[in-house]
C-alpha cells in the first residue's frame, strides 16, 4: 500500500490551506472570542465554494469523487490553521444526505447554506436506533440547523429545533462554541444505518488532531532555530532539541496512522473500523503532548493570549474528546494488542 500522496492530492492540501490562511486566518480567533458564531455565513459559505464537503461523495451523487483520503488531507489542514467552524459534522451529513439520495439537503449542505453541528453525548445520553435521549452538548452548532448524533451502529440528522433547554457552555477553546441540550427521545429526519459512518468520523478527527500536531512541531522546531540565549540558539541544548524531535516522532507516528486508516476504510479492509479507531488515539496523543510541548518550548511567551500556542492546546482537547473513542473502540484495540 503507497501511501504518499499523489501531486494531485498536494494540491487540494495546498489549496485548502491557502483558503484558510486567506479566509480564517487565527487571529480572528481571538477577535471573535466572545461573538455568538467562530465563523461567519460570510466566511462559511466562501469555504464551501472549494467543494470541501463533497470531495469524498461519489460523482452519481453529485459530488467529487474522490476518497477518504482526500477528505483527511482537506482536514488536517483545519487542523495546522485551527479553521473554526462544523466542517466535520457537515460533511458526515453531507454524505448522509447524498448517500439517501436527499439531493436538496445534499446541495443545501454542500453549498454553505446548511450547517450542521455536532451532538456530543454526555455519559446519561443515550443513541439507540436513531433515537436520541438525554442530556447532551451541542459542537458548534450556534448557527446549526440541523445536528447530526453517531453512535456505534449510524447516525442520525436532527433539527436543533428539537431539542429543549439550549444554552451556551463556556468553552475552553475560543474557535469552539459549545451548548448544553436535552433530547427527549428525538428521532431525525434522516437516518444513516451504517456503522462505518462513526469510523469515517473517527478518521477526520484524527486528522485535525494530525494537523494539530504539525502545526505545534512546526512552530516550536522553527522557534529552536531562531531563539537565541547567550549567543547560541536555544536549540542547540538537549533540553529543546529532545524535545522536538520527540514531536516529530510523536507527529509522523500520527499523520502515517491517519493515512493509513483512511486507505484502509477507501479499500473496504476488514480492520478498517480498527485502524480507525488507532488513528484518533494516536493523533490524540500526538496532539496533546504536542500542543503542550510547544508551549514549554515558547517559554514565558509561549503562556500569553496573543500567542497561538495555548490555541493550539485547547483545540487538541476538544477534538481528542468531541467524537473521542467509546468502550467499545477501546475493547477493539484492546483486543489486538493485548495477548
């Protein structure tokens, strides 16, 4: 299996990341932090003009053709530029919707006229045959009007509409927006009866958090070379240069299980839903002490508000636990690695 990416697959990373350095650079992060939305339907609907959310929709359904892969080169860049916005939710709904053969939903999807956001479950919550119940948060779905719920055996798009008690949550991270919500036994309007879903979802995640992980290797590495102490870059000491090349490790490791899960999911492999599952705890992992890393690598700047390291920090907690792994995916790993 090669799994280098082609010229063709550079250039969408290329040009996804292009678009948010123009669109969403992270100084809007702070600037917005205390708006009701982290994105406009402004900004929204000019990233949806690249046709982000239907690369990995068949050509029949009207999307681009292309596979999970591609999808997971797309969003390690919202990754590495900390793109604010449901783009992981909408584009899981976006397949729903083409895959039911929903093509005005698909459009509204796709087009940036539609968002949807992500239900978070809570431990009383509760997913079963598309019904949803119990306290649950809400991911980014302020100006949602639809959410989507995954569970282990589908998934479901439900109007935000029906849910009761709405009300924002402070978040951590200022690019997320966060609600609290119950669900009293809500069914969608459209259901998705594949499993494999919540595995593609797994996926993505793992590639923001891959994305994530560069970034911060990135950031702290160019920091070492150029930091100077008493003549000398502050790379030049075990304390720094261990360190980094720990997240390099730490980075590769991730970005090579992400890919690897996505071709494995692409070729219909039999431990798909396994390496899937290997994928977001491993990018986790590499986020987190990444992110955590690049901070003690910045020094006493590396603490303040106008920095993009503690950005980065709060972005790798959301993402390691907004679609973060159930019992059962543990129990899945478990099993292959335990003898």
């Amino acid at each position: 299996m090669d799994l280098l990416p082609t010229e063709d697959q550079l250039q969408i990373s290329d040009t996804v990341g292009e678009l948010f350095q123009r669109v969403l650079p992270k100084e809007l992060l702070r600037a917005r932090a205390v708006e009701p939305d982290a994105i406009t339907r402004e900004d929204w609907a000019t990233c949806m003009e690249t046709g982000l959310l239907a690369l990995g929709v068949a050509e029949d359904r009207g999307g681009v053709g292309l596979g999970l892969a591609e999808e997971a080169l797309a969003f390690r860049e919202i990754g590495r530029h900390l793109a604010p916005g449901p783009f992981l939710s909408s584009l899981l709904a976006a397949r729903i919707a083409a895959e039911a053969g929903d093509a005005a939903l698909y459009e509204s999807i796709v087009s940036g006229e539609t968002q949807v956001g992500l239900v978070v479950m809570r431990p009383s919550a509760t997913f079963v045959d598309g019904t949803l119940a119990g306290e649950v948060y809400l991911l980014d779905a302020t100006a949602a009007d639809l959410v989507l719920a995954v569970g282990a055996d589908g998934a479901s798009l439900i109007p935000r509409t029906a849910l009761a008690d709405v009300g924002a949550v402070d978040a951590i991270d200022p690019g997320t927006r966060l609600e609290s919500a119950r669900a009293d036994s809500v069914r969608g309007i459209l259901d998705c009866a594949d499993p494999g879903i919540r595995a593609r979802g797994l996926v993505l995640a793992a590639a923001i958090l891959a994305g994530v992980a560069e970034a911060c290797r990135d950031a702290a590495t160019e920091h070492a070379k150029t930091r100077e102490q008493f003549g000398r870059p502050i790379g030049v000491n075990q304390a720094i240069k261990h360190r980094c090349a720990d997240m390099a490790v730490q980075s590769d490791a991730a970005t090579s299980q992400v890919f690897y899960a996505a071709a494995t999911m692409d070729a219909a492999y039999a431990d798909a839903a396994f390496q899937a599952a290997v994928a977001h705890l491993v990018a986790a992992h590499a986020a987190i002490e990444n992110s955590q890393n690049t901070v003690q690598v910045h020094g006493g700047m590396g603490y303040t508000w106008e920095h993009d390291s503690h950005l980065y920090v709060k972005r790798a907690r959301v993402w390691a636990s907004a679609l973060g792994l159930t019992d059962d995916d543990c129990e899945l790993v478990l099993s292959a690695v335990v003898v």
